[in-house]
C-alpha cells in the first residue's frame, strides 16, 4: 500500500485511489496493461473490487465465466457484489480513474 493511503478509511481510500503512473489498465472495462506485471491492480481498495473472489467473475463488466451460472448464487453476489458495484461506478464517475496531468 502507498505510504499515503494509510489511516484513511476504506471509503476514503476508494474515492482517493488513483492508479499508479503509467498504468494503462482501463478499470471500465477490466482489460489493458499494468506496468506493475499483475493481471489485477494490486494497490485498489478492496471495497473497489467488483471480482468474485473465488471464480474472479467482473460483476461490472460481466466479463469471465461465473462458476454460479447466469443467475449467481454465491454469498459474494449477494452480500457484496452491489454495494461493490455501486461504489466502484461512483468512483467511475468522480473522475479520479487517471493521474492527472500536470501542465505547466
């Protein structure tokens, strides 16, 4: 974790994330590179994080095959895929998905 980032909590540390410098990842649409070499973004706040953890299903984008089927039946789709999702399409929206960039 960024030194930066510690004491907050976690809804302030999701609203404050920003991804790291030269991170090509498209956090909308879950697909790009990372310089950082993960498939995932390591440094975003769990609250952020739309993926089943078991199956790793994107329940933003629907993107990768959930092992519940079509109609998801695990406890993460229910307790806390929406709130996740909600959370992660304000975060989205605010803007703070890319470094800005510094004009002199």
């Amino acid at each position: 974790m960024r030194d930066d980032r510690r004491g907050l909590t976690p809804l302030e540390r999701a609203f404050g994330f920003v991804p790291c410098d030269g991170c090509d990842w498209d956090f909308e649409t879950g697909e790009g590179l990372t310089p950082c070499g993960r498939y995932f973004c390591p440094e975003l706040p769990d609250v952020l994080d739309v993926r089943c953890p078991t199956c790793l299903f994107n329940f933003a984008t629907g993107a990768s095959n959930s092992q519940c089927g079509e109609v998801h039946t695990c406890r993460f789709s229910h307790e806390q895929a929406p709130a996740r999702v909600e959370l992660f399409q304000r975060w989205l929206a605010s803007g703070r998905r890319r470094t800005p960039v510094l004009t002199g």
